[in-house]
C-alpha cells in the first residue's frame, strides 16, 4: 500500500477531532476522484473505507452522479439472474 503524506499543519487545520481527520481527507479525496472519472465506483469506495451503501449515500449528500456503464449494467442483469 502507498500513502501520501500531508502536511501537519493542514491536518491540524481540519475543523474536526484528530481521530476523524483521516476518514474525512479519505472519504473527500475518494469523493472528488470518482466525481471526476479518476477513480471507479469500487475502487472510490475502498479508498473512503465505506460500505458500498454507504458510500451511495454520500455521493448522493454530494449530488455526485454516478458513472453508470454498458459494463455495469451487464454486471447487475447477471447479478439479477443469480
């Protein structure tokens, strides 16, 4: 796993208790990432370190649309038929 390191100061400058800090830049990062078409939906998710609900849930508090493809489409009908 790589990681990328962020200044202390702009960690400590995040409005909220330093426990939460981390999941907050996680799930912001991955949010914008799939906003822009960087990441796909799983890999945005893994990167928040939600739930595939969840992080539904939170693109849809951040009116994000969602990336939907002919491949995923294709995925969901054999899921269906399952």
């Amino acid at each position: 796993m790589s990681s990328i390191d962020l200044p202390s100061d702009v960690l400590d400058a995040i409005a909220a208790p330093p426990e939460d800090r981390e999941p907050i830049v996680r799930q912001e990062l991955a949010v914008s990432l799939y906003r822009e078409g960087y990441l796909s939906f799983g890999k945005a998710r893994e990167l928040a370190g939600l739930s595939k609900a969840e992080f539904h849930r939170l693109l849809g508090e951040r009116e994000v649309e969602r990336h939907y493809t002919e491949e995923d489409l294709a995925l969901d009908v054999e899921y269906a038929r399952e």
